[in-house]
C-alpha cells in the first residue's frame, strides 16, 4: 500500500523549496522503499532547484544518503529489508559494453527506480538523480542500494553517496594518485575537500590545496593537505610549481568547474602529469588551449564521474576505513538539520559557511 511521507520539492526554477506530503508506492519489481536516516545537502540539488540540470519540474530533492531498507520488490537479491544502506545515483546494469568488458564503473545503462513518487494530488515527481532522498523514505532501483556497516554513523556515511566519493574516487580511481606522489587540488568545497583526504589516503607525499577562502584552507590542512595556497593572493600556477621543485605537480585536481580553473591545473601539472577535472561546468563553458602544449606536455586529460566509483566495491571499502579510523567522515559534517532547513542549508553552502549540512531524520 502506497506510503504518505514528508518531502522537501522543488515546485519552480528559482523558488524556495517546500516541505510537502509525498506518496511513496510499493516497491516494484527489482525496487527498494528505503527510510532515510541522513541525506547531505549537495550543490547537486541547488542546481536542480535553479533548473541548471533539466526541467523537468517538481523536483523531490536529495541524494546524498543512507538509511534502512523497509521493503524489496520481486526479483531483488542484493538488499533485504533491515539493511543499512548507501544509496547511490549509478545503479550498475551488468549487461552493457562497458560492463562486459569489466569496467562496470563506466556503466552506460544506469537506472534508477520504474514507477514515480508524487504529490497527494498526483502530480508526477521527479527524484534528484533518480533518488529523491530529503524524505522520509524514498523509492529506488535496488541497486541504488549498497549495504556497508550499520556501526557507521548516517550522517557520515551517506555522504558517500555523492560529493565525497567523487573527490575520493577522482584522486584515487581517476587521478591513479599513489605513494609520494605531489598532487595539487584546485577548489576546496565539499569534493576538492574529499580529493584531498583522498590523497592523503593513498600516501602522497606532497598534497596542495589552493582557494580562494581561507576558511576552505584550514579546512583542507585538517584532512590532510601539506601546504596551502590563497590563488586570490597568490598566482596557483607559481605557487604550485613553487612546491614541487619547479616542476608541477604528478596530478592535479580541478574541483571548481569553470575554464581559468582548468587552465591553471593544465599548466600546474609536471610534465607528463595528469589533470583530472571532477569540477562541473556549465553547458556554454568553453577551453582554449594551444595544441601544441596539449601534445608536448604529454601526459592525460582526465574527466571524473562520481570518481569512477563502483559502489559495490568502493562504499564498503570506505566506512571499514572510516569505522578504522584511517579516514575522517565526520569531518565533512559542519552541522545537522531537520528537512524544514533545507533552504536555508542552501544559502550556507553558497556562501561557503559549510562544507557539508546533513538532515537528520
């Protein structure tokens, strides 16, 4: 029997956010109603609101989440209802070119959940990357669903689900980050913050962060960078080659998203290093680049999608380091939130005053 539940949607391009009464159906075949227990609020879901990823309007926000499986529809194998679970936005099919030649992490048939959420008076929803999680519970594809230790704290774990393993999986998955090597990341929020500890974590000898808020700075020296730099005050690409013996760096991160960024890890890099963009452009973004340093640099030009994860492999990896203490979650968690802060949630992150607000349910 369809579920009513409280909602955080998105009615319109640039309004604030409303918390409404959702139906949520029984889970079909091959889907999972799933409580939530924390979702983080991401840029991802500013975006949506503003109508910079689709418009296809109402949205049901969220996606950055963990909770308890409730029910399982017909067919479903890889969750039972009572398991703690991450949820992720690249349910991987199996069945594509890219998962028959084992690299399921570029999986091109991705799919989210059949039959849609709605409002009580049957307007279609539209879930955030096909999850929808500031909610009570939430209707997904099974495998959304990744089961890791339920000793995790939500708040923490449910980050996973998107900005954090994307700054993680961009250092280490993309970016081949390894053992003393000199990484500089460029954009310190909530993904360069996570590249970061990402790096640390893979033993690089040398990690730079560099912003334009020292706050973010502090922040990034705290979860592992080595030295930090201030590109409002200092050129990036001097003070970069400046701490790594004239050379640049083995890689570079670009977690901001907009060409001068770009250009400035294309040019910080060593020669024969990698440039990693996880940053998200906008569609009318555009590079110039001279060719002949695109070839005689050598090297890669990487782009990052949620950090080349497979959720699978990668989230149960993750809490067990995080549950160890070999890798700080928490730290990512500025503050907690019932669902009726969301908008304001929204003008903290845009302002830079957090690095992640977690609602709590």
């Amino acid at each position: 029997m369809a579920q009513r539940v409280r909602g955080v949607v998105a009615r319109a391009q640039g309004e604030p956010v409303r918390l409404e009464t959702i139906v949520v159906p029984d889970p079909g075949p091959g889907e999972a109603v799933v409580k939530i227990q924390a979702c983080g609020v991401c840029h991802t879901d500013l975006h949506y609101r503003e109508g910079g990823i689709s418009g296809d309007f109402p949205f049901l926000l969220g996606h950055e989440a963990a909770g308890t499986v409730e029910s399982v529809g017909e067919g479903v194998t890889e969750v039972a209802p009572g398991d703690f679970v991450v949820l992720n936005w690249r349910a991987v099919c199996g069945r594509c070119r890219a998962c028959r030649r084992g690299r399921p992490w570029y999986c091109f048939d991705t799919h989210n959940a059949r039959q849609r959420m709605s409002l009580t008076d049957g307007t279609e929803l539209s879930p955030a990357l096909g999850i929808g999680a500031f909610a009570e519970k939430t209707l997904v594809a099974a495998g959304q669903c990744t089961k890791v230790d339920p000793a995790a704290s939500p708040a923490a774990a449910g980050l996973l689900g998107c900005g954090v393993m994307a700054g993680i999986g961009a250092a280490i998955n993309t970016g081949g980050v390894g053992r003393g090597d000199s990484v500089a990341v460029i954009g310190c929020g909530g993904v360069g913050a996570a590249a970061i500890a990402g790096s640390a974590l893979a033993g690089a000898a040398c990690v730079i962060a560099v912003d334009i808020d020292d706050r973010k700075l502090e922040t990034a020296r705290g979860l592992g960078a080595t030295h930090t730099v201030n590109s409002r005050s200092q050129d990036a690409v001097e003070a970069i080659r400046a701490l790594t013996g004239g050379h640049g760096a083995d890689v570079v991160i670009e977690a901001v998203g907009r060409p001068e960024t770009y250009e400035q890890a294309f040019y910080a890099r060593d020669l024969a290093g990698t440039v990693v963009l996880v940053g998200v452009p906008t569609p009318d973004m555009r590079v110039d680049l001279p060719l002949l340093d695109v070839f005689g640099r050598g090297g890669a030009l990487k782009s990052s999608w949620y950090g080349d994860c497979l959720p699978s492999r990668d989230f149960p990896m993750l809490i067990d380091l995080y549950r160890r203490g070999r890798l700080d979650l928490d730290a990512f968690v500025t503050e907690t939130i019932g669902l009726d802060g969301v908008e304001e949630a929204f003008t903290r992150m845009h302002k830079g005053d957090v690095l992640r607000s977690v609602v709590v349910l």
